[in-house]
C-alpha cells in the first residue's frame, strides 16, 4: 500500500514554521500530544506535592493552606482540560481519525491549527492563575461565592476564567472540526455501521463538546461579569443564587466526564479487537451503548449536589435516571469480555493497559452505583470515597486508555518500536502504584474524611501514608514513560506498518510507519466483498 | 423441571442465607470494635451509627456492597480466564464469533433487575430521610469562615459560635483537628429539626455517625432532621471547600439525656446572649469596622 504516497508532494515547511504554522493533521496531534505530557508533567507535579504533604497529618511543608487549595485547582483543571482532553481527542483524534476513515486530512485545516494554538495559550493562562494574587484555590468546581471577587479578590480566578473560555473555544472549534470531517470525508464503503468504533466515540465526544462547552462559556462569563462588573447572578445579596452557578456548572461537568472516557473508549475496543485477532463482540450494541450513554449523561448532571438541599422529588430523579447509565456501562464491560473470549490473545502493552482499563473502570463504576443513590450519597459526598470512585472510574482509566493508545500507535506516528519489556514493566509498576494509591482512599472516605483538605485528624493516617507511597510509585511510572519513549525515539528498531498483524483491520494500518506526511491521497475503498 | 427449580431454590437460600450471615457478621464486628463515633486509625468501614437514618444508609449499603463485591470479582475471575485459556499459546485459533443474541439480553436485563432491587430500598431510603415526623425542637446551623455557629430558636433563641482547639491547645486525650471550644448540646431520642445557612461561602455540615450532611448556603435555608439515639460526643468536619482554613472547622455534637439537656439549657442561656443582642452588637462593630 506504501507506493500510494508520493514523496515529491511533501513539501512540507520546515523549522519553526511546520509546527507554528501546521495545517497538517498529524503535525497538530503531534503538538496536542507533547503539550498533554508537559501538562501531565506540571499536573503530576501538583499531585505528588498534595500526596507529600498528606503523608503524615499535620503539616509537612506547605505552609500556606491556600497553597494547597491551588494545588488541588490547578491539578483538577490541568488534568482534565489540559492532559486527558488533548491527549484523547487533540492529539490520537487529529491523528487517527483522517487515517481511519480514509481522508488525507481534517475538513478544516486552518481551524485545527486556531484550536491548537488557543489550547496552548490557555494552559499558560492557567498556570499564571496559579502564581498570581496568590492564586486560585476554588476546587475545579469554581463554586461561587468562594469564587466571587469577596472571597478571590485579585485577578487569578480571572485568568483562570480566560484560560477555560480558551480552552472551550478551542474544544468547540475542534468538535466542529471532526463532526464536519467524520460525517462527510469517509473512504467510500465506510457507512455509519461500519465505521471503526474508535470513530463512533470520537463523533459522540465532538457533540457533547458542542452541546456542553457553551453552557460553561455562559456559566463562566457570569462569573466573569459578577467578579469585574457588579453584575449577580450567584451573588445572593444581589437577588442571585450560588446554586444556580453549580446547575450550570454540571450541565457541562457531567457531560465531560464522558468527553473524556468517551474516547478512551474508543481506544481500548480498538486495541482489545485487535490483540484478541477478532472483530468486536456486538459492535451495534457498543455503538449504541455510546450513544446512550452520552444522551443519558446529560440529564444526570444533579448526582454531584444531592447535598445542596434539593426536594426529594428532584433527589430521586436523579438517582433514577443516573442508575439506568449502569445499563449501556455493563455492555461495554461484558461486550470487550465477550470479545477476548475465545480470542488468541497476545499480551503486549497495550493489551495489559486495556485488562488494566476494563478493571480499574469495573471497579469505579461499581462505586458510581453506589454514589448514584442520593440517600446514600449522604455517607459519601465530598469525602476521599468520592476521590477515590472518580480517580477509578475517569481520571486513571484515562490516563490508562491514554498509555494503551500510545503504545498501541507510537510505532504507527514515530516508525519505531518501543521495547516490549520497559513498556511491560511500565505497566506493572504503574498498576501496583495507581492501585496501592487510590484503594485506601475508599476505606478513608468510609471512615469519613473530607476531600480537599491540607491537614486530617490523626485517624486518618494510616490509609493516607499508603495512598502517598501509591503515589510515589505511580510517579515512578510515569518516569519510566519517559525512559521508553527517549528509547523508542532513539532506537533503530523500526515498525512495520501492520505491527499487531491480523487482529489489526483499520486503515491506519494500510499506511507506511511512520505514516508519511500525507497519507490516503489516492482514498481508499472499504466497501464490503460481493460475497458478504 | 420441577426437581430442577427445587436445586435452584435451595441453592439461593443457601447463598442468600450465607451473604445475610456475613452481612450479620461484619456488622456485629463492627459495631463492637469500634463504639466511637469517630474515625479510629486503621478504620475501613462507616462510623457506628447513632441515628435511624444513617443505620438505615448502612443497611441499603450493604446490600449493594456485596452484590458490587460479587460484579468485580466475576469480571476478574473473567479476565483471569481469559488470560490463562486464550493466550496466544493456549489458543492459537481465534473463533470468529461476533453476537450471542442470548448473551446480550442476559447481560442488559440482569443490570436492570440490580438496579431496580437497588432502587426501591433506595427510595424508602431516600423519602425516610427527608423530613422529620414530629419535630420537638429546633437547630439553627450557621457556617462562617472558619468556624459554626449555633442557635436554639425555640429554646431562648440564644446563639453561640464553635471554634476548632488549635494544634497546640490539644491537651493528651483530645482530638486534633475534631476538637471545638463549645460543643453544639442535643437531646438524646429527640427528633431535631436542623435548619442550615451561611454568612460568607458555602459550607457544609457534616457528621458522619447521623448520616447528616447538608451545605449550608448563602441566601439559602436548608432543611434536615436528625434523631440521636446514643448517648456520647460525635465528630465532623466541614465538608465543602469554603477557603483557606476549611480543614479547620471540625463539629462536635455532645448528645445528652434530656434532664441534662435541660440543665445546660440553663446554663447556656446566661452564659451566651441571645441573638438578637448578639445581631445588635455584631452591627456595632460591622458599623465600626467601616
Ligand atoms: C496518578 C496521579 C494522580 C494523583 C497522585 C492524583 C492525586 C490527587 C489528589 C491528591 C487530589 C486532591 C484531593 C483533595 O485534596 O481533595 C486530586 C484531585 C483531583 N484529581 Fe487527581 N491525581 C492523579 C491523577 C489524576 C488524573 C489523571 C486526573 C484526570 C482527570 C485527575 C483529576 C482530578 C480531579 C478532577 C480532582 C479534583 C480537583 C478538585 O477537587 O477540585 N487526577 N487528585
Ligand atoms: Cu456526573
Ligand atoms: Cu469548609
């Protein structure tokens, strides 16, 4: 298939102005996926900080609370907007989805580069926030009137603000981007129902970016106007309400939690398909399940205030409507068993950080029922049950599809073939350490410690010294992640273009490693065989 | 057919009768190792309850546990399978099957028959905790940065605040961050209408043992209820980040027999003025500081 590209059409600029000036679908997930791992470097550095100063109670070195609230701010939002969103939709999905469906790029070059730029503005932004006016110390959740200009005087929660509008016109530009590029630029043959489901999620992902992103850019320029202007609509002395700022706040936060394991996803019934060398079990009920899950997700959004005094009524609505998202979440988990099943399955990296995904995911999720139940949650709300739940259920098994994608497609983007044993170990050490990090935080939250606090009654210690051993491990993982890549980058091991062999059928495969600067000139025609 | 569904009755009473027993079992255990309504070191389930509600929360709890228990461990056995007999190895031909239309039914309709068992004592739950039935008395909770204040509007109206004991104030037996200079004071096996609201951010009131938790808000009154059928001293901490000192706002409720309620009514009602003074002298100084 490699004869298909012609060297003589890449011209592609070179120096400063390739990247600066990028209109290249790969060059700018090349750019997303740098950027997610310097966050991922200043965003882990926040957490391993949190984790030193909770090892013992007391106070450690952070001698200014604040400080601590900033951190845990800072870890939340650079996580979330700056790590797990470009890694997963920025960086894989600019690169993946032209080479999937069979286009030679996204529909919108110039835009792609806009939505890169602007995220790259935002993440400084935020880390100015952190520096300034001795910072933002609201929780990622920017509950006013912690938030409003009495509590935050000082301009760091406005930067903070900025960066998020960045950042959300960035995303809102993007989902635009693939929603245009998905639906209108497959290879012929590639109908909705054939198309690979990694795909499927990257199109879920962009309308609910689309739909939510808005209402946290209403949400925020509100706060913005209340801060800066006099205006009040979360300020109860002016005739607003706090609570309005939360409904606003998790109509937008519900759906991006599935913005962000929507993909992930994606990745891991890519990969668990491919190592297992069989097509998935009940693509059509993974599709949906999808579907369903995003809908759903966006009429839940209350589960995360069943504490602010709602009536009953509302109360069990909520914990309804959240309970039927268990449905479409256990056929995926069984749909990806059912896919191993009778597999012939080789356990590479990628594979171990899919198992890995599939049950830290069972075990998050399984919590999440229990969360869902607003009497419950009573027990539960804002202690380290609901840390450890989300850290399961979202932020580590992100960050686990994240590692699977990489390893899965670095061959594909780089050319070159990491070394099986370091990415193995890699692995191991950062499940033990992820694990050993985030269970004791179930049996801390049961006992009743409250989340976002610098300093716990002595109690605590025990499950908090080992949740911060976890951490240091977990962080040697992501130091070994480095080593790998440097290696891989500088070995001369090359990948072949198919290395995963016959369980690999998507067309980024039908593509040179690494797949030259364009790719899919000539489009390529994945219509069915008569015979099927 | 008939001896068939006989096996499969005995089977489930034996296993319902096995998970009650360890249900029972665990519970006894904890209730007897730890009575205080504290977090204790090493501590990995709930604090004994000392309300109806939050013994009925431990109950609903339960249940689910061990069913999510049971779901983790079935797609570990799963994965544990799948690893040691379709390896690459051990299996080197992969089928090819892609649908099981029985499967798939069974794993959509078996969640929704979980979830509905877990919705209805969830609701009961739920709809129980909601409102007192014949409230005797009232509790007015204010949240301020960093610190609660208390008021008894239909016993004299008089108000109080509780600041945390700094670290180096705890004497040998106290609680580090749990401990407050005046404990709120509560009836035993009286049922208590909480009313909650802030003066400054959100904050929330806490007390794990009640299974009471509820922001407090500004511009806001919330309601809640709570009913102590045990005697002794429970702790809580705020539990919604309200700024720099939010680990620095530990509640500590003393619940007393109802003479010795009585009693410190007395005492409090001259020792802390009532809050209408109180409001007079909080504007003075307002109109001071100005
Ligand atoms: C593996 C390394 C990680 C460690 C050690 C870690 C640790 C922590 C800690 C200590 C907190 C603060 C808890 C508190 O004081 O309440 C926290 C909160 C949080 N983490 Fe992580 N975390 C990690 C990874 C992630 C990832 C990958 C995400 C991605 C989404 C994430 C998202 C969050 C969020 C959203 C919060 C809540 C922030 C808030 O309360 O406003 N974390 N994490
Ligand atoms: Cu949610
Ligand atoms: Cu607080």
């Amino acid at each position: 298939m490699s004869d298909i590209t012609h060297d003589h059409h890449d011209h592609r600029p070179s120096g400063w102005k390739r990247w600066a000036y990028s209109t290249n679908h790969k060059d700018i997930g090349t750019m997303y996926l740098v950027l997610s791992m310097v966050a991922a470097i200043i965003g882990g550095a926040a957490s391993i900080l949190m984790r030193a100063e909770l090892h013992e109670p007391g106070i450690q070195f952070i001698t200014d609370p604040q400080f601590y609230n900033v951190l845990v701010t800072a870890h939340g939002f650079i996580m979330v907007f700056f790590v797990v969103m470009p890694a997963l939709i920025g960086g894989f999905g600019n690169w993946f989805i032209p080479l999937m469906i069979g286009t030679p790029d996204m529909a919108f070059p110039r835009m792609n580069n806009v939505s890169f730029w602007l995220v790259a503005a935002a993440l400084i932004l935020l880390v100015i926030a952190g520096f300034i006016d001795g910072g933002a110390g609201t929780g990622w959740t920017v509950y006013p009137p912690l938030s409003s200009a009495d509590y935050h005087p000082g301009m760091a929660v406005d930067f903070g603000i900025l960066a998020l509008h960045l950042a959300g016109a960035s995303s809102i530009l993007g989902a635009i981007n693939f929603i245009t590029t998905i639906i209108n630029m497959r290879a012929p043959g590639m109908t909705f129902h054939r198309m690979p489901l990694f795909i499927w999620a990257m199109l879920l992902t962009a309308f609910l970016l689309l739909l939510a992103i808005p209402v946290l850019a209403g949400a925020l320029t509100m706060l913005l106007t209340d801060r800066n202007f006099g205006t009040a609509f979360f300020a109860p002395d002016g005739g607003g309400d706090p609570v309005l700022w939360q409904h606003l706040f998790w109509f937008f936060g519900h759906p991006e939690v599935y913005i962000m394991i929507l993909p992930a996803f994606g990745i891991i019934s890519e990969i668990v398909s491919t190592f297992s060398k069989k097509p998935i079990f009940g693509y059509l009920g993974m599709a949906y399940a999808m579907t369903s899950i995003g809908v759903v997700g966006f009429v839940v959004w209350a589960h995360h205030m069943y504490t602010m005094g709602f009536n009953v009524e509302t109360r069990a609505y909520f914990t309804l409507a959240t309970m039927v998202i268990a449905v479409p979440t256990g056929i995926k988990i069984f749909s990806w068993l059912a896919t191993m099943w009778g597999g012939s399955i080789k356990f590479d990296t990628p594979m171990l950080y899919s198992m890995g995904f599939i049950f830290l995911f069972v075990v998050g999720g399984v919590t999440g029922v229990t969360l869902a139940n607003a009497g419950v949650d009573m027990a539960f709300h804002d202690t380290y049950f609901v840390v450890a739940h989300f850290h399961y259920v979202l932020s580590i098994s992100a960050l686990f599809s994240m590692y699977a994608g990489f390893y899965y497609w670095l061959g594909k983007m780089s050319g070159k073939r990491y070394p099986e044993w370091l990415g193995r170990l890699q692995f191991w050490v950062t499940f033990v350490g992820v694990n050993l990090l985030f269970f004791p935080q179930h049996f801390a939250g049961m006992a009743g410690m409250p989340r976002r606090i610098i300093d716990y009654p002595d109690a605590y210690a025990g499950w908090n010294m080992v949740s911060s051993w976890g951490a240091y491990v977990s962080a040697v993982g992501g130091i070994l992640f480095f080593v790998v890549l440097y290696k891989t980058l500088t070995s001369n091991v090359k990948a072949d273009a198919n290395e995963w062999g016959v369980g690999a059928t998507t067309l980024e495969w039908t593509v040179d490693s690494p797949a030259p600067f364009h790719t899919h000139e000539v489009t390529p025609n994945v219509a069915p065989e008569p015979a099927e | 057919m008939k001896k068939n569904s006989n096996l499969l009755s005995k089977i489930y009473q034996k296993f319902s009768s096995l998970v009650s027993l360890s249900v029972a079992s665990i519970c006894l255990l904890w209730t007897q190792v730890s009575h205080a309504a504290e977090p204790t070191p090493w501590q990995w389930y709930f604090q004994s309850p000392a309300t109806p509600v939050m013994e009925q929360i431990i109950e609903f709890h339960n249940l689910m546990f061990f069913v999510e228990v049971g779901i983790v461990l079935l797609v570990l056995g799963l994965m544990v399978y799948i690893v040691v007999k379709f390896n690459s190895k051990a299996n080197p031909e992969p089928t090819k099957t892609t649908h099981n239309t029985a499967l798939e039914v069974l794993w959509t309709v078996i969640p929704i028959v979980i979830l509905i068992v877990f919705a209805v004592p969830s609701m009961k739950l739920l709809f129980f905790m909601e409102k007192a039935q014949n409230p005797e008395m009232t509790l007015k909770v204010t949240g301020n940065q960093w610190y609660w204040s208390y008021q008894y509007p239909d016993n004299g109206n008089f108000e109080f605040d509780s600041n945390i004991i700094p670290d180096e104030d705890i004497k040998p037996g106290q609680r580090r961050l749990l401990e407050v200079d005046n404990q709120v004071v509560l009836p035993v096996n009286t049922e208590i209408k909480v009313l909650l609201t802030a003066r400054d951010v959100m904050h929330n009131w806490a007390v794990p043992a009640f299974g009471i938790k509820m922001d407090t808000i500004p511009g806001r009154i919330n309601e809640t209820w709570v009913k102590v059928t045990k005697i002794g001293t429970y702790y809580g901490q705020c539990s919604e980040l309200c700024g720099v000192a939010h680990s620095r706002m530990p509640i500590a409720v003393k619940v007393v027999s109802k003479e010795d309620f009585k009693k410190w009514l007395k005492k409090a009602k001259s020792e802390f003025a009532s809050s209408d003074d109180n409001e007079v002298l909080k504007l003075a100084q307002f109109k001071k500081s100005k």
